[in-house]
C-alpha cells in the first residue's frame, strides 16, 4: 500500500527520505518518487519498480539540491497503471505545489474538470493530481491555508505531505482515514505513514487525528485541525525498535516471523494470566467487563487472515463463553444493513489496525451503537484507537505481507477473552485452570513444531509443481484449512482452496485427481473420526494425503502419505498449533517457486483503501 515519508530536519534528506522508503517497502508498492526543496524551486524524481531505480537515478544525477527538508512516497497503483507519470509527487499546473499522498479522492473528477474548465492541465491519471492542482488554485503565498481551503472541497481519505516551491523550509501535513505520524526528534522531525520509517530517527511521536494536520519547519510546529483551530498533541513512544524489524539473521520476514512465534506468544500471554489467582487479566477491557459479561451477541469483523482468526472466535465464544457470535468479512458488514440490537459488542480483528475495510465495518457499528473491542497488533492504529476498548496481541512488527504471528496472537486474545468471559458465568476454576496450563505450555510445543521444518520443506518440494490444492479441517481446525489455503496462494500462486471437510463430497471432490494433494488437520479430537472417513475419500480418487496430526497416532502414519506432527492439547488451542505447519508449507512452496516471499505480487501488507 501506498507509503510517505517526509522530513525536516538537520540532515541532508535525500539518503533520510530514500532510508525511509526503503522501510516502508514491506507495504507493497509498484513505483516511487521524491521531492526535495532547492533554492531555484522543487527538485522532483520518480520512477516505476523497485525503489533501487530511483536511488540509481540520484545516484547519477549531480543537480539534487543540498537540503534538509524533503518528501517522499511510495506508491500501490490505484487510479492510473504504475508508471513514473502517475508516481508520486505530484503537482499543480504552475509546478508550484508539491504533493505525496495516500487514501483516494472520491471526487477527483469534478475537481479536474472544475480546473480544466479554468485552464488548468493535468499529466497523470491520478485522483491526487487534482488535489495538487486545487491546492495551486488556492495559493496565495501560504501553504497551510491553501491545503485548508482545498481539503475542504475533497471527499475522500488521506494522508499527505505538501510542499511549495515559494515556501522551502515549510511542509504541510494531514489526515483523514489514512494513517500519519510524526517523529519528533532533536532538531529534526520525520513524518511517515508507518512507524517502521520513523524508529531510525526517534522513537517519540505523535499520532495526527483525522481532519488534523500540521505545519513543521526547521524552527518547530503547529498542530491544527482542517478548520485551523489549534489542537495540542501528545507526544508518546512507539512500541517497537528497529532491530525488531530487521531480518535478524533469517533469509525472509515470513520465515524470522514464523520461527519468532513461540516468543511472540509469550509476549501475548505475559502479565494476563495470574496464575497464582487463576485468573485472566485484560486491563485494557476492564472498564467495560460488566458489559461484556452481559453480552447478548458478538459480531467480529475482519478480512482475510483475520477473518480466518476471528472463525476460530466464533467457534470460541459460543463454546467457551456461551454468546452467540458470528464473524462477518468487514467488506460484506459494512454495506448491508446489519442488525445491530442491544447488548451487541462489535470486535474488530486487525493486524494493522488500518485495513479500510474493518475500520469502516467498525464505525458503522459504533454508529448502530454497539460497544466497539479492538484485537489489533499496531500500537496506536486507527483501529485501536477508535475502538472503546482493546486488547493488543503484543506479539511485535509483523513486515512479511503474509500474516502469521499475528494469526497466532489474535487466536491468544480470543481465547483469553472468551476465558475471561466464561469464568464469570459458566467455567469452573478447574477448567479455567486447565486452558491456563495449556496456554503456558503453547510457546514450548510451537519450538517443537518448527523443528519439522527441513521435513515440511523436502515434502513441500515433490508437490510444488501441482498447481491445485485442497486443505481439510473440521471444527475448531476449519478455519486453519482456510488459513492453510490462503497462505499457500498468496506468496506461491498456486490455486487453493481450504474447505469444512465434509463440504467435499457437496461439490469439491470432482477436482480431486490422481497425485492432487490434499492437506489434512487431522488432529486427535471430536472430530478426529470422521474426518479419517474424509481422508479415506480422497484415497479412493488418487488424491495424496498430506496430514498434520497428533504426535503418537500411529494409525494416521499408515492412511496418510506425509505426515507432520503437533503435540495434544486441549481442542480449542488446536489451531495455534497446527497452523504453524501450514505456513511453513507455504513458504517452502513459494521458495521453491521462486516468488518474492516478502512481498507478493499484487499484495500490500495493509490495505488502507477499498
Ligand atoms: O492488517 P489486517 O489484519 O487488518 O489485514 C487483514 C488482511 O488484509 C490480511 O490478513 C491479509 O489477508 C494477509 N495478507 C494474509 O496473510
């Protein structure tokens, strides 16, 4: 997804601002751009690829300006192809004004047209060339005001950084629905969309609002709303360091994040289990407990991975906690017209705490009034921060595009939500004691499991060249076949496709064809037999039967060609252990492909528009 970093500061930006790109890669991008302030006006830059192209292309050039104030962008193509035309900067018809922007103009034509009626051109197919274009119509020699009067006329989301060629040392930005923050360090003031970019320089910042902006100059900084009354901001730290999002010593993001996931789940767990009380901590949700406990019906919303995390929670909190739950995909909730009665607490699942779609499923229930949970990794995000309440998952950076720890942490705060729940009303301390001695014991069995790697790879690699799969689970491990199915089609490409097993023999088993495989979650549980019939299926068709299945089952050895192993416990917590060879699978798969791992192609790691 589209990325910006600007800065003003004591350094020479150019490296500062090609740095910050470079943080900002994991997003997801298709070309790039930068615009430093010279004395004889804007010197702009841009190129379509890796952002390698655009360092080549400073690197040769000698006319790049001495400066310390800059911006720059990166962008994930959606109005207009991916070319350097369309990259970002962009600017007005008098090559004034300068913007990088993300989030989308909603109505970008009629501002083009009231421009080209007034003479204005434009170059790009870009929806942010007519806010830089309106902002040019605005100007008269001061630039905060110009971008005040422009905002006002623009429907839409963003999160933009402008700078005139009139006004060197200034630079203007703002938010509305698409995350901004701004580093503030000695002397020097880094503004990113994402705080990977900024942890170089500081790690003190302060989140914008939407509808506020700032004016920053070497000198200091004004923080504002669109309206320009004066808004006082507090400047707090970010969570994370920079070695944390390094690759520390792994080949790919995916794989360090994978193998960190013992670790991260520790994290998850620490300071909300008291074990000597037996008790489940959230203090984040403490303030609402009474309501939650009274809870009469949940809804989770999320997409994707999260959506998958937040099945198992459905499967949790009916089970566990006794309330009716269903989990939507935010894109479907927030265009229908859902039913939202009292006592309905609405949990948004995000890994970003960005992703457009969640945030808007969220607001439309906030507005139906539901209480609003957040489950969300990024520390101060949009999602977190407009839920009524939250609980992190802690579980540290997630940069690879295709989720996996935070798979594992949103399934933790799901589990210890619904325990938390569940001990006030039905759960005995024993049981209560029982999924607190199992949760402990989680990070040790996932070390455990990832020893397998070396066999999921060398399995993995006979199969890379079938360009159809099937994954299988039942229960609380059906939404483990679809994560299964998801990671394996996004960094691999191959097609696949995770189902209920007993839905096969409605349909999907007319695909199934000698040498097809097919990965089973076959653990020991309530379902373990029936699924064995599943797998019996399969055989029957020629199908290869690829199982993750519980250590010590010799009978699942002898029906099932490979088999990966994953120690018992208790039924519920399942899914955190038995994703964990499924997205090794995947990553083998897609190493063995030779996909780009860390970034797959037409994939964005937040996706912040619609
Ligand atoms: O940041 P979020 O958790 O809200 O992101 C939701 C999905 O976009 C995300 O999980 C996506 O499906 C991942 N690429 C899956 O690996």
């Amino acid at each position: 997804m589209c990325g910006i970093v600007a800065y003003v500061g004591n350094k020479d930006v150019g490296p500062v601002l090609i740095e910050g790109l470079k943080r900002l890669e994991y997003r997801g991008y298709d070309s790039s751009g930068i615009c430093i302030a010279g004395k004889n006006g804007l010197f702009i830059r841009k190129a379509a690829g890796r952002i390698s192209v655009l360092e080549s292309i400073l690197d040769e050039d000698k006319t790049i300006p001495a400066s310390h104030v800059g911006m720059a962008h990166t962008r994930w193509a959606t109005h207009g192809a991916p070319t350097e035309c369309n990259a970002h900067p962009h600017l007005d018809d008098k090559k004034r004004i300068a913007i990088v922007h993300n989030g989308i103009i909603e109505n970008y034509s009629a501002i083009r047209q009231f421009l080209t009626a007034k003479g204005h051109t434009f170059v790009s197919d870009t929806d942010t060339e007519s806010l830089a274009g309106l902002i040019g119509h605005f100007y008269e020699g001061d630039l905060a005001k110009a971008v005040q009067l422009a905002l006002h006329e623009i429907r839409g989301t963003y999160g933009l950084a402008v700078m005139s060629a009139s006004e060197p040392e200034v630079l203007v930005v703002a938010r509305r629905g698409s995350p901004l923050i701004i580093g503030v360090g000695k002397d020097e003031y880094i503004v990113a969309s994402d705080a990977a970019a900024v942890v170089e320089h500081t790690t003190q910042v302060i989140y914008l609002n939407d509808n506020e902006m700032a004016v920053i100059t070497p000198k200091g900084f004004r923080t504002m709303t669109i309206d320009d009354v004066p808004v006082t901001k507090d400047v707090t730290a970010v969570e994370f360091s920079l070695e944390q999002i390094e690759l520390g010593g792994y080949q790919h993001f995916m794989l360090k994040e994978i193998f960190e996931q013992p670790e991260a789940i520790a994290n998850c767990l620490r300071g909300r289990v008291d074990r000597h009380e037996g008790r489940v901590v959230l203090g984040g949700i403490a303030q609402y407990s009474r309501d939650i406990v009274r809870a009469r019906r949940i809804i989770i919303t999320a997409c994707g991975t999260a959506w998958h995390a937040g099945l198992v929670g459905e499967f949790l909190f009916e089970e566990l906690a006794k309330i009716p739950t269903e989990v939507e995909y935010a894109s479907e909730f927030r265009y229908r017209n859902p039913i939202v009665e009292d006592g309905t607490i609405v949990i948004a699942i995000s890994q970003s705490g960005e992703t457009a779609d969640t945030l808007a499923a969220l607001r439309e229930a906030k507005d139906r009034g539901a209480l609003s949970l957040g489950v969300v990794n990024v520390v101060g995000s949009t999602i977190a921060r407009e839920t009524d309440a939250g609980v992190y998952l802690h579980v540290g950076p997630e940069v690879g595009v295709a989720s996996t720890k935070a798979f594992c942490g949103q399934i933790v705060v799901e589990v210890l939500l619904a325990l938390s729940i569940a001990r006030r009303k039905y759960m005995s301390q024993t049981v209560l004691q029982e999924f607190l001695t199992a949760l402990d014991r989680i990070p040790e069995q996932m070390r455990h499991i990832l020893e397998q790697s070396e066999l999921i790879r060398q399995v993995t690699t006979q199969y890379v060249k079938r360009e159809n799969w099937l994954f299988l689970g039942r229960g609380f491990n059906y939404p483990v076949a679809l994560e299964g199915a998801l990671k394996l089609k996004e960094i691999s490409y191959i097609h696949a496709e995770g189902l209920p097993a007993a839905e096969m023999k409605h349909g999907p088993i007319a695909l199934i064809n000698p040498g097809m495989p097919a990965v089973f979650i076959a653990t020991r549980g309530s379902q373990y037999e029936k699924l064995l019939g599943n797998i019996q299926e399969v055989k029957a068709r020629g199908g290869k039967i690829i199982a993750v299945a519980s250590e010590g089952d010799d009978h699942i050895t002898k029906v099932a060609d490979h088999v990966f192993t994953v120690p018992d416990t208790i039924e519920p917590l399942q899914p955190l252990l038995t994703v964990l060879p499924l997205q090794l699978l995947a990553y083998h798969a897609a190493m063995a492909r030779g996909c780009n791992v860390d970034k797959p192609r037409n994939l964005a790691k937040s996706v912040t528009v619609e």
